[in-house]
C-alpha cells in the first residue's frame, strides 16, 4: 500500500487570535458523502479509518499572501482500504498479489 503524507495541524487556543496573526494549519479539510455518492459509507464505522484514492477537479485558487488555497470537487474515487484477503473480490486479490510480489497495484 502507498505510504500517505500526514498533514500538520497547529495546535491553538481559540483565544487570542486576530485576524493579522499568520494562517496556520488549524484543521484538516474534509468532505460529505452519502451512500448514493460512495456506496462503501453504509458499512463503514464513525471513528474507522479508511484509504481513499481520488481524482479532483480544481474549481478555484486563491493566494493570500499567506497561504494558497484550493477548492475541489470528487469526481471519481476507489476504496483502497487493506481488506483480509478472505474479503476481497478476485480483481483485488490479483491486485492484492501483485503487490505482494513487488508490482505496483496502480
């Protein structure tokens, strides 16, 4: 499986910041989605942790001069969560054992 790059959040007090203090890195974006969007949420756990591979279209950009921002729309996406391989359909599972051999699944 891929290794994924952690994003930094800033730890902070809500009291105290003025609007001339530098953005920092509060929260990690997120998104909605329903099970008509992304069928796999109806069995998911609150709390779980899952593996999402996405393509985005970038709708909007902005540089504030202290950070740039972007906003994006989920076009596609392929759960890519590590399943036990009893769980897997036959085309994960070949997936599955090509990377186990060393061959890149994507």
């Amino acid at each position: 499986m891929e290794k994924l790059t952690k994003i930094k959040v800033e730890k902070h007090s809500d009291d105290g910041i003025s609007d001339d203090e530098p953005q920092m890195n509060y929260y990690l974006p997120s998104f909605e989605a329903n099970d008509l969007q992304i069928p796999e949420v109806a069995d998911w756990e609150v709390g779980g942790t899952y593996r999402l591979m996405v393509e985005v279209t970038m709708e909007s950009k902005s540089d504030t001069g202290k950070s740039v921002n972007g906003n994006f729309k989920i076009e596609a996406y392929k759960d890519v969560t590590k399943k036990d391989v009893k769980d897997m359909d036959d085309d994960e599972f070949s997936d599955h054992v090509k990377e186990q051999r060393g061959g890149s699944k994507y």
